[in-house]
C-alpha cells in the first residue's frame, strides 16, 4: 500500500517536474562565444550536437577519428553559425591520444565550457557473449575509460569556467540489455563514475554541472546498420535528440531521458518490477536475426 502511494507520489512529481522543464527554453546569448568540445562528432548524434552548438553562436572543437567527415562537419558548423570550428582527428581507443585530444583542444579553444562525451566504438558486435575478452577491453576503453581521461584532464578548465560535462549514456546504462555485454557495462559504468562525480560536485561547491543523457534508439547511421533488423522498437530523431541534449547541457539538467516516453517508464519501475520490465523489453528483440 505504502509502495503504491509512493509510486503515485513519485509519478506526479516526475510529470510536474517533467512539464516544467518542457517549457522552458534556451536562447542563443547563453550559448554564444562559448568553447564546446564534441567527440564522435563526425556523424550521429555528436555531429547534430555540433550543430546545435553552431547555431547559438559557440566555439565548436570536433573529433573524430575519420577526417574528411570532420572537415565537412566543421565547414557545415560555420554555415550554421559557430564562432569558429576546428577539429582534431583522434583514436579514442588510445588513452594517450585521448589526453592529448582534450589538452589540445582547450589550448585552441581558449578555455572550455562544455565537454560534450559522445563517442562510442570498440571490437564488439551485436551478438551473444562467447567470452571474447579482446571485445571487453577495447569497449572498455573507448566507451569508458577515454571519457574519464578526457575529464580529468579537461577539470582544471570546467572549473574555472565553471563549465558543464556532458555524457551520453543509454537505456543500457540502467537496465542490462541482451547482446551488448561490454557495451551495457561500459554505460553503466560511465552511469556510477558521473552520478558520484556529480555528488562531490555539489558537495565541494565546485560549480561544474554533469549532464547524463540516457538515450533509447536513436536514427543515426550506425544504429540502423547495426541493429536495425534485431529489434522492433521505432528509431527516435537524431537531430530532435540532440537539441534536447543541447537544451540539457546549457539549462544543467543533471539527467536527461530521450525519447522520454520511450525511457522513463522502464527506469522508474526497473527496481519494482524488474521481471515484467525484462518480459516487456525482450518482445522487442528479433531473435532470428541475432548471432
Ligand atoms: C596512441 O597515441 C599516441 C599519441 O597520438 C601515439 O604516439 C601512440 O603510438 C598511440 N598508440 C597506439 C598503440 O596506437
Ligand atoms: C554556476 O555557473 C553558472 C554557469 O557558469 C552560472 O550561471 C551560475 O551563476 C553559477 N552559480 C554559482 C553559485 O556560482
Ligand atoms: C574541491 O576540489 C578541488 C580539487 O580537488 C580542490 O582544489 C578544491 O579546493 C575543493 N574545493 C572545496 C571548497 O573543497
């Protein structure tokens, strides 16, 4: 009974909260002359965001590994209106060039308000787990590990000017999802690191906000080719899903959930519910079609 009024409690809560942050709105002189820094940005999500970020006016830093795509990218961002865009090619499956990626950049740049972490790569491929380690490691460190470099080595410019980190979670950085193994536990991982991030934020007055963007099935390119014909679920815009990530970062919302629909009611009833919710997310998966 308790259980149930809680429940309630905590859906209208939600909605009131969810209602309110709809209607407000960003505008360009709050994003205008700022120095933004997007990874995986030469396509997908990361490359709308840079456009996003181009149009209110910011400084846009892309990276990517492949440059022809960047320089295409960064040529469309003056278009749009970006202040200035450059771009650096980088591995971010190499921690070394990570660092160096981050380090450089903030030099260029001047200083760095948003780091926005998007990229995603590694071995592995959509299929069951047959115990390959290589595939472990390498989502490991692209998925993971290079976003913690690229922070750490990007904290002394957020905090002075007290800037925001922006990361790109997903479903499956909350509910385990089937055939991503090293992907699922890369997004978690990235899910604990900021949320306690986030908390010693707060607790030590250091004004850098931390935006984590759990994201469903998005339209981009890699998405479709990859699991297109695995599962049944409608893909979300690219471009809508980005200005709400956009929208997100500069309003610092500490948590943003994209379709919202889509998420939300999985995450809230994930601990109440979790065999229902796993019975219900599995009707999405075409199992023919999977290794
Ligand atoms: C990692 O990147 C650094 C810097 O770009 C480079 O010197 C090094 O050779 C790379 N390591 C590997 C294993 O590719
Ligand atoms: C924190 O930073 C934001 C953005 O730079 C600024 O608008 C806000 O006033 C700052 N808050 C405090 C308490 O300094
Ligand atoms: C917050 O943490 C930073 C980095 O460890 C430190 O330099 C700073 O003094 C801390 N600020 C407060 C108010 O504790």
């Amino acid at each position: 009974m308790a259980g149930i009024k809680l429940l309630l409690c905590s859906l209208v809560i939600g909605l009131c909260a969810h209602y309110f942050y709809f209607t407000e709105t960003i505008s360009p002189e709050m994003v205008k002359g700022k120095r933004v820094l997007v990874t995986g940005s030469s396509t997908g999500i990361g490359e709308q965001i840079a456009y996003k970020f181009a149009e209110l006016g910011a400084h846009v830093m892309l990276t990517a590994r492949r440059e022809k795509q960047l320089q295409e990218v960064a040529k469309k961002c003056l278009n749009f209106g970006a202040a200035s865009a450059n771009y650096m090619v980088s591995d971010m499956g190499n921690l070394t060039s990570a660092q160096i990626v981050a380090e450089e950049g903030i030099k260029k740049l001047g200083g760095l308000d948003y780091l926005v972490l998007n990229h995603v790569g590694g071995s592995g491929s959509f299929g069951s787990f047959q115990g390959d380690m290589e595939a472990v490691l390498s989502s490991n460190n692209v998925n993971f590990l290079s976003y913690i470099q690229m922070t750490s080595t990007a904290l002394k410019a957020l905090r002075e000017s007290q800037g925001s980190i922006v990361v790109m979670s997903s479903l499956s950085g909350r509910i385990g999802a089937p055939f991503t193994t090293s992907y699922c536990a890369a997004k978690f991982a990235l899910e604990g690191f900021y949320s306690s991030l986030r908390r010693e934020f707060l607790l030590n007055k250091s004004n850098v906000s931390v935006t984590v963007a759990v994201l469903g099935f998005i339209d981009t390119e890699s998405a479709i080719r990859k699991v297109g014909d695995k599962v049944t679920m409608s893909a979300s815009p690219k471009e809508e899903c980005a200005d709400e990530v956009v929208k997100a970062a500069v309003l610092r919302t500490p948590e943003l959930f994209y379709p919202f629909w889509g998420i939300k009611p999985f995450v809230l009833l994930r601990d109440w519910a979790p065999t229902l919710i796993g019975k219900v997310l599995d009707k999405f998966y075409v199992l023919e079609n999977i290794q």
